[in-house]
C-alpha cells in the first residue's frame, strides 16, 4: 500500500475550487437545458444525435425569422 498524505489547508481549498468552477458548469449546462431543451453537455462531448436536434433548432429559427 502506498504512502498516504494528509491533505493540508492549501490542497483542501485547491479541491474547494475545483470543485466549486465543476458545479457552477454544470448548473450552468442545466439551466441552458432547462431554456433550450438542448443537453449542452452532449454537444460538447460529441453526441451526434444531440447535435442534429441542436442543429435542426437552428434551423427552424432561421426559417421563422423569415
């Protein structure tokens, strides 16, 4: 078994941090779904199906502003 290191004060709030930025994307992503229907997280990842939706959402935009 390896050696286990206490975690200190400086990596504590380095993990706080982290984690902090990890959750407000992600609250973010949410909300963009929640407003959009579109999983923004997908997108990004590479999803083929999630980008043909967000693609074809744009394309019914383009076609209703005329």
């Amino acid at each position: 078994m390896g050696k286990v290191l206490r975690m200190t004060g400086v990596m504590h709030r380095t993990v706080a941090n982290a984690h902090k930025k990890t959750s407000l994307l992600s609250e973010a992503l949410n909300e963009l779904k929640d407003e959009t229907g579109i999983d923004f997280y997908k997108v990004i990842t590479g999803d083929e199906k999630e980008n043909k939706r967000l693609k074809f959402k744009h394309y019914q935009e383009k076609l209703l502003e005329g």
